[in-house]
C-alpha cells in the first residue's frame, strides 16, 4: 500500500495505458486504485490510438501490453521512447522470452512486469516516476549550473570515464584555450594537444598514477598554447563523479587561469636573486671604495709635489685615471644593491629629458632617428637629477648598440593612473605615477637574455662591449628611488625599458648651483673617525696640507675617549658611516650632546642601513661620497663649516 504521507505528495499520475483487453485494463484500474496510488489512467488499444496519444507527449509514463493484434511490444517501446523519450515505459506480458526481456531493456524499458505477478506494479510505478522526478530535477540542477559555470572566470569541464570524450565546458575553459565550445565538444583531443608537450608528459604520468592509486583529487599546473600562439599557466583539479552507489560516472576538471600569479612568482624569484647579489656587490663596494679613495688620493698627492719626473708622473696619472675608472666601476655596482646615498629632490622629469637633448645626440650620433614624446603636463617626481640622467643615459646606450643597422629611438614621459589589476601585476602600489619610456626598433632579446638582463657582469656584448653594469645600474637606481623598471622585448622586434616613478603634486625645487672643484684651506681642529688605517692617514695629509689640524681615530669609541680628555675646541667630527663597534650615524648623534657646538660631516661610499639612507637624503646635513680627491674633501669641509 501506498501511505496516506505518499499520496499527499505527489499530484495525479498521467498514464498512457496499451492494453486490448478491456478486462485487463479494468483489473488494472483496480489494482492501482486499491493501493491507493492516485493516478489518471488513458486506455488504448490500437497502433492507431497509441500513435495518436503519443503526440504532444502528455504522460508521466506508459504502461505497455507486450502482445497486441496490430504491434508488437519492442515496435510500441520504440514509438513511445521516441515520441515521448522523458517518459518511463514499463512492458507487461503474459510470458516473454529472456533475449527479448534483455532487449527491451536495452531499448530503454524501465522494467518488465507478468501479468500474474501485478501485484507489484503499483511500487513499480511510483519507483519509475520518483526516478524521473530524480532526474528531471537533475536536468534543473544541471541547467543552473551552466549558467553559473558560465558567468565564472574558473573553466569547469565534464569527461565521461574515458577521458577522449568531453560532455561539458564552461565558457571559461574554451577562452582559456583559445577555442569555440562546440569545437571542444567534437574533439577532446583538441584541449590535449593545447598542453605543451613537456607539461603534456608529466600530466600523462601524473594522471596514470592517479588512476593507478585514487586519491581525492589530482592537482596540476600545465601551461597551454593557444591558436593565436600565445601561452596560459593553467591550474587543474581532477576530481571523480560517482553516483549513489559510488561508481564512478565521470571526471571534474576545474581549472583556473594561473598565468599572473606564475609570472609574479618568476619576478618574486628575480627579485630574491637580485637582493642576493645586491648585498654581495654592496659589500664588495664598500672595501673598494676605501682602496680607490687611499689609491686615487695617494696618487693625486704625490701629483701635486714638485720635482717629479715626468716618466714618475706619468705612472702616477696612469694609476690616478685607473683608481677614478675603477671608482665609476663601483658606483655602478652601489646603484644596483640599492645602497648609493643619493640626494633626490622633485622635480619635473620632463624639464630635466629635455635639457639632455645635447648629450643624447653626442651619444647616438646620426644614424637613429630620435622621437621624443613629452606630455603635456606630467607632474613631479623624488629622484636624484644625477642619478635619473645615468638612468637615462645607460638606457638610450643601450638601446643605441641594439640597432648598429639604424632604427628609431623614442623617449616618452606621461602621467598615468595605475587601477588595482594593473598595480597588483606590477608588483605596485595603485595611485598616481609618471612613466617614462625608452623604446627601440631594434635586435631584441630572447627570453634567457630578458630574464638576466639586469643581472651585474651579464652582457651579450662581448668582453670589448662593456662591463655588464649598464642595467643593473638602472634597475638599483629606480628601485632605491622608490620606483618600478619594467622590461618588455621582443626579438628582431624591439625592446621597451617603462620606468614608473610616484607621481607628486607639489612644486619642483630649484636645482643648486655648481661650484668649481679647488683646494679649499682652513686653519680649524678636524676630528677624523674611520677604521681603515691607510684612509686615515691619507685624510690627515690632504687636510693638513690645506691648513687644517687633525686629529684621527679608529672607532667611535676611541673618538668619544679622545674627545672627553680634549680640553681644546674640535670644530668638526669627519666619520665614515660604516664602522663596527658603533655606526658614524651614532658617533655624530653622541659627540652633539658632549661638543653640542661641533660640526658633523659623515663621509660614505656604502651603507645598508636605512635609517641612515633617509637622513643622509636631506641636503642640509654635511656628506662626502667615497671615493673622494682632495679638493672634494677640503671643500666639503668648508662648506661643512661655514653651514
């Protein structure tokens, strides 16, 4: 018996009945209605009659007699699944044979039933309907689910148990690949073939091991190439569909486009590479520049005694010129690791690109064609004047040697607006900045070439073509100036070096004036901090040889002992910035409070310490770069003074 709760749940039952015994249909009737299942039942009892009651398929299932004068039971399953193929059909018959029981199976009959066993066609009946209740709101599930999948930028993709066949796929899936739904849909082997073949392997023994030791799911990354010849980074997640009783019907695969986070993380990897060799070119910077500052002064001072022999004094220049070569040499390997102290000021960078003109036509000469392209109003920028024309320089060389046939050179500077896609791709903050671009029509890079292109020493030029500094420099500059070089090439194309800078609002600050490089003399007490022995020495010469006293020490803590047991007047404390036991940031800070009249000058070719870095950009506190000569050194101790 069918409950009262059953009957209360389901509306009327539409039944097509095909039956030629009207006793038959009659005990029929019966039976249903004694079993209280509600049901509206529609005799027929002719091909004829069956044929036209099939037509419009209003029937929630058909109840087929397998033995009629004018149709047979497979002939009546075959117009029923074809006129109405949603609707359940069950066969009764008297006696059937196995093979045909099998066929009509085969053919889609929901079940077979023996006249003299009825009694079970009432649960036969609300099983069928429940069971295409079951799958039409399947089909309505399904349904939203595409039209869900649809509207995602996450591919969603059904393959039947043989992965060659593919039932489903989002629009996601065909814009990743490149390719039209429907063509995905005739041909799987089209999404196989997309994959790369070296990630088409390993996702081949990936995917037999998964089969061989099921797990929950298969995870992979795979790149793909599309039609238009461009490549995605793909993530895949493989997942087994089962049905109630957890056989396997089919395969998940949701796959999302990874091409942004994959190129992220190769920036992330160059960049931890470049800090790396950044902090080696650092430390490598500050032992040189103490060298080159002991070299180039020594040289400079036996240069400026009388008597010389001119073969002496030639040696002497040889080793001066060399000492300054090596010193370009190490501010270049300073500006990569980011570590040179510069002195920004804001200003406009297209007043500055313009005022180059004179240079950069003495650097290319006359066979590019130079286009520039200054907007008109740009906004300011925090950067170091000198530093931003090295940038500028380097990148217009560099972009000269890669068209030795001719070609155009374009230098742009604009304002631009960077939204939270576009920064977060950059590795940036979104907000307002300026870029300036360099742009060439020449040989290009290859890929290997464009991911070390600003690696220190790396050069494609040969051992006569340069240092290998060239781009490294840039890139330390514009990082240490809180900016953003982007490299885009493309072989035998054109390469494109985008330098995006913070752009400000407030006025750009009036450029200080030069002044001749001459001894300048003095007759006041200098107090020289540095803990190399041989610079010591040489500052103490240079200074006293320009009338100054001097007195030296090798560390802060001798210069604070020094300074307690002085009874005399110290005008002004010269330290280097880099020494152990106690920075010069600190010595400085400590010899106020004990000499609060003394003068403080810090001198430095290297520090990696920041704090120290942002002090050090504000022009009114005294600085000396190393390597220095003798007229920097005695100037800046007079400008130091008189400040």
């Amino acid at each position: 018996m069918i409950t009262g709760e059953r009957r209360q749940t389901f509306r009327r039952i539409r039944i097509l009945h095909l039956e030629d015994s009207v006793r038959d249909q009659e005990y029929v009737a019966d039976l249903l209605d004694s079993a209280g299942l509600p049901v509206t039942l529609t005799p027929v009892a002719t091909r004829a009659a069956f044929e036209a009651a099939l037509v419009g398929c209003a029937f929630d299932l058909i109840l087929c007699d397998f033995s009629l004068p004018d149709l047979d039971g497979l002939a009546a399953l075959r117009l029923a699944k074809t006129a109405c193929p949603a609707a359940p059909v069950i066969m009764v018959s008297g006696a059937i044979h196995p093979e045909i029981a099998v066929a009509c199976l085969q053919q889609g009959a929901t079940d077979l039933l023996l006249k003299d066993r009825l009694e079970r066609l009432p649960s036969a009946i609300q099983r069928a309907v429940d069971e295409r209740a079951r799958r039409a709101l399947l089909r309505d599930v399904e349904q939203r689910f595409q039209t869900m999948a649809d509207q995602s930028p996450t591919g969603y993709m059904f393959l039947e148990t043989n992965p060659d066949r593919i039932i489903y796929a989002s629009r996601a899936v065909a814009e990743l690949h490149g390719l039209s739904r429907d063509a995905i849909l005739r041909d799987a082997s089209l999404v196989r073939m997309a994959i790369v073949p070296e990630d088409r392997e390993k996702m081949n023994v990936a995917w037999l091991d998964w089969v061989a030791h099921p797990t929950s799911q298969l995870e992979q990354e795979l790149r793909v190439q599309r039609p238009d010849g461009t490549f995605r980074w793909l993530q895949l997640t493989i997942t087994r569909v089962t049905d109630d009783d957890g056989h396997r019907t089919r395969y998940c695969c949701i796959m999302q486009d990874a091409t942004e986070r994959k190129a992220m993380e190769v920036r992330m990897q160059q960049a931890q590479k470049m800090e790396v060799v950044g902090r080696l070119a650092g430390g490598i910077a500050h032992d040189f520049n103490n060298l080159l500052t002991v070299i180039s002064g020594s040289a400079e001072l036996a240069l400026a005694q009388g008597g010389t022999p001119d073969s002496v004094r030639q040696d002497l220049q040889e080793i001066h010129s060399a000492s300054v070569r090596g010193a370009a040499l190490v501010a270049q390997l300073m500006a990569f690791s980011r570590q040179q102290i510069l002195r920004p000021r804001v200003l406009d960078p297209a007043t500055l690109i313009r005022n180059l003109d004179s240079l950069l036509e003495r650097l290319i000469g006359g066979q590019l064609q130079v286009v520039l392209q200054v907007a008109p109003e740009v906004g300011r920028i925090r950067v170091d004047p000198g530093q931003l024309e090295q940038v500028l320089v380097n990148l217009v060389v560099n972009a000269r040697d890669a068209m030795p046939q001719g070609g155009t050179l374009t230098i742009s500077v604009d304002a631009t607006e960077l939204d939270d896609a576009e920064a977060t791709r950059l590795s940036m903050a979104a907000g307002p900045y300026v870029r300036l671009m360099v742009a060439d029509t020449g040989q290009g890079m290859t890929d290997e070439v464009r991911r070390r292109a600003f690696e220190p020493f790396f050069t494609t030029k040969g051992t006569e073509g340069g240092t290998g500094l060239g781009l490294s420099t840039v890139y330390g500059i514009v990082q240490q100036s809180g900016g953003t070089v982007v490299l885009t090439s493309t072989l035998n194309v054109g390469t494109t070096f985008t330098l995006y800078f913070p752009r400000l609002a407030e006025a750009a600050e009036a450029m200080p004036a030069l002044t001749a490089a001459a001894m300048a003399a003095g007759t006041e007490t200098v107090l020289v901090v540095d803990d190399d022995p041989a610079l010591r020495a040489l500052i103490r010469r240079m200074l006293t040889s320009a009338g100054y006293t001097v007195i030296v020490a090798e560390d802060g803590r001798a210069a604070l002992a020094i300074l307690s047991a002085l009874e005399r007047k110290v005008d002004l404390l010269l330290t280097d910035m880099v020494m152990p036991t106690m920075t010069g940031q600190e010595l400085g800070e400590r010899c106020r409070t004990v000499r609060p009249g003394m003068r403080v000058m810090y001198m430095s070719g290297f520090t990696e310490d920041e704090v120290a870095h942002r002090n050090l950009r504000n022009p009114e506190i005294a600085f000396l770069a190393k390597p220095f000569t003798a007229a920097s050194l005695t100037r800046g101790v007079r400008d130091a003074l008189q400040g």
